[in-house]
C-alpha cells in the first residue's frame, strides 16, 4: 500500500509551527514525513529557512513518523558532516530515517562563497560525496582527494544498519544516472508521461529500491483562495532548470517571478478546492508506482489542509488502494 506523507517546508514555515505541523499530521492519519534543507527560501514571502538537521532531531522524538530529508553534499555541506548527522539520526531512531542526495541550488550553496561549478562537475562532485558517505557509515576511515577533499575522516557513532541514500532527480537522464548509485529515486510532481519516463529510466538502469515522489498543491475551501495561496507563495518556484539551479538569492526569485500568472503557477502546483480532483490525481501517482508520495500544501498556513486531507483525503485513497 502506497505511504502518504507530508512535506515539512522549512523556507516558508516557522519551525516550531512546522513540529506542531507534524505532530498534527501524525494525529490526522498522515504516514510519514519529509523535510526540505534550505539555508534560503525562494522568495522573500516565504521567509523562514531553519535549520533541518536540528528539527529532524525534535520532529523525530516527538513523532512515531518515519522521516527524509533532501541534501546537497558537497558545498555547503561537507560530505563527512552530512555522514556524521545521518548516523546520529539513523542510530537514535532506527529504520525511521533516509536521506536523499542531489546537486543542490546556488539561492543555498553560494553562501560559501566558492564557485557554483556546471551540471556535470556537480554530478561529479555528488558521485563523490555519495561515496565518500557510504564509506564513513560502514565505519571506515576515510581520505579522499578529488572534487572534495576527506582527511582521515571516520564516524564513531553509526546505525546498526545504514538507512537508505535516495537519489533525488527532475529529469529522466538523471534518474537514470541515479541508478548507478541509489537505494530509491525521489522526484516532484509532472505530467505523468514524464514521470512515467522517469521510473522507467531509473528501473530499466538496475535502480532499486523505493519510489518518492513530492506533490505540490493548493488547497483551501473555496477556489479563489487556493489560486491566491498558490500565486502568492509558489510563483517563484516554477522556473525549470537551469534558472531554478543557478540564481542566487531569493531577490532574484522574486524579480524574476513578478510577471507569473495564476495559470502558470498550474502548471507546477495541483490548485483546486475540489477534494474529489485532489484525490484523484493523487490516486494517479500511486498507480503509477510511486510506494511513497509526500503531500506539500504550499500555503503557510497548515492546520485546515491537515485536518481536511487526514479526514476526507486520504481515507479515500486507502479505501481505492
């Protein structure tokens, strides 16, 4: 039966609110969760960007939900840290963590003030990182000299069982680079011939493991609300990459997203205040395979949609599964 979750976006929700939002999910029926790991939101409206690691921790404790986070290694983030924090969380609450691994964005990395290299030098720099961590949590010691650099680096503290490294990917050509190296593919919502592509990509290249897929949306009781919801919180996120990789802050997003219309917001986020539409399309994902599928109500406000998807929404979804 295909896990629903929900997402726990740090860049546009207060992180105590965003605890109060699990622990009400977790009562609501919800399955399981995810966290973004953003040092910057997209876009001054949102506001927030906590820090992920140290909520998971709070979220973990407070909740019996099983958690994932999505990380970008490798600039930011030293690849010995990322091991370091996966395996304290990993051995705290066993069989309950994952994470995911992608390239990351510039609005976050850039921070360091090193150059934000191409695609494939950060492919090549997460091929690394990605060894590199899978190494420390079978507790070896590590040196490394490449697009990264480890010095004799080992994790003391580690999980009886490595918890699983999800690739995260938007494109089919990279879902199936994931192959190579993940124990499941995470992705976000897209016509579904694409994401149909996608899987089987990412299948067809030896891929194992489970599913993830993020959904966008905008829900509230009536529709003008929800478009209004959607409009003013997701319009700088609709940009495809390369811009949604490469720009660097969220003044950037939001310059760039003054002229986005409500039409073109649809197009990346599920906006209706029919429940019956929501169920469905989400009913669609699960058939297409997805074992987990992490709902992401894009408003600030949470409380409504929680209640309102745990009560009408995903019964619904169990019940036709």
């Amino acid at each position: 039966m295909t896990v629903f979750g929900i997402h726990a976006s740090h860049e546009q929700v207060h992180p105590s609110a965003l605890l109060a939002m699990v622990q009400r999910a977790e009562e609501a029926g919800f399955d399981a969760a995810m966290s973004s790991d953003h040092f910057s939101p997209w876009s001054a409206r949102q506001g927030h960007s906590a820090f992920a690691w140290s909520w998971l921790g709070a979220a973990l404790q407070s909740t019996s939900l099983p958690f994932g986070v999505v990380n970008a290694p490798g600039q930011r983030y030293h690849p010995a840290i990322i091991a370091q924090a996966i395996g304290t969380l990993a051995e705290m609450y066993p069989g309950r963590f994952w994470a995911a691994l992608g390239t990351g964005e510039a609005s976050n990395e850039h921070i360091t003030g090193d150059r934000w290299p191409r695609k494939d030098v950060r492919n090549a720099r997460l091929r690394e990182c990605v060894d590199v961590i899978r190494a420390l949590l079978r507790g070896e010691t590590v040196s490394h000299h490449g697009l990264v650099i480890v010095d004799r680096a080992q994790v003391w503290t580690l999980p009886d069982t490595p918890p699983p490294l999800v690739g995260a990917a938007v494109s089919v050509t990279t879902a199936r680079w994931c192959a190579d190296w993940a124990d499941g593919l995470i992705t976000v919502n897209a016509p579904a011939g694409h994401l149909r592509q996608m899987i089987d990509a990412y299948r067809e290249a030896g891929g194992r493991g489970k599913l993830h897929l993020q959904v966008h949306l905008s829900w509230a009781p009536d529709e003008g609300t929800a478009e209004a919801i959607a409009h003013d919180q997701w319009r700088s996120n609709i940009f495809p990459p390369p811009v949604c990789w490469d720009l660097e802050t969220a003044e950037l997003f939001d310059t760039v997203s003054e002229d986005v219309t409500v039409e073109q917001v649809k197009r990346s986020v599920h906006v209706s205040a029919d429940l019956a539409r929501h169920t469905a399309q989400l009913a669609e994902y699960a058939a297409l395979g997805f074992d987990e599928i992490y709902l992401h109500h894009v408003g600030k406000e949470q409380d409504a949609f929680v209640d309102t998807f745990g009560a009408k929404v995903l019964p619904e979804l169990r019940s036709a599964s």
